[in-house]
C-alpha cells in the first residue's frame, strides 16, 4: 500500500517530465557582426526563460541547443565578456535564428 501512495504522488511529476520533453526540439542559429556579416566564433549565447541553456558559437558563427522547451526566453549574446544584445524572443522547436551584433 505505501508503495502504491509513493507511485500515485510521483506519477503527475513524471508525467509533466514527458510531456514537457515531447514538446521540446533543437534550437539552432548563428552570430554575425553587424555591416561585415563576418561570423562570431566563442560568442555565449544564452537564453532563459522556462528553461536555461546556453552555448558557445563554434569558428563559423553558429550555435546549437537540444532540447529547449517551446516558450519566451530572454536571450543574451555576450562576446569579448561585453552583452552585445538581449531581447525576448519565442522559440518553438526546430526554431533557428541569425543575431546580429556591434563590433
């Protein structure tokens, strides 16, 4: 019996896991100077919101994130330890952005 209680209190917590990772995709994009389009490697990405995540952008610019919950984040591109830009922004899953930042 008490094994039963412990499963019935812990079944809505697992089933809210699921579902919110059912709904969840990959988040994709690239980081490019304003003017120049020149790509922005080692530029922190982060986004928070009702999830936090972040990446770093490889030498071409880009950035991948698995697993974001589909929601409004905030998100803040830092580069040289400088915040270039911040902004609220929804995301879905499979969304891919293309941020552009001051030098």
């Amino acid at each position: 019996m008490r094994h039963l209680r412990i499963f019935t209190s812990m079944l809505p917590i697992f089933l809210c896991s699921v579902i919110a990772a059912a709904h969840a995709g990959s988040v994709s994009g690239r980081v490019l100077l304003n003017g120049s389009n020149a790509p922005v490697a080692q530029a922190i990405v982060d986004f928070e919101g009702p999830q936090r995540a972040r990446a770093v952008t490889i030498d071409d610019g880009t950035f991948y994130i698995p697993n974001l919950a589909p929601g409004t984040y905030t998100v803040t591109i830092t580069y040289q330890g400088n915040v270039k830009r911040s902004f609220s922004s929804s995301v879905s899953a499979g969304a891919s952005f293309t941020f552009h930042i001051d030098p």
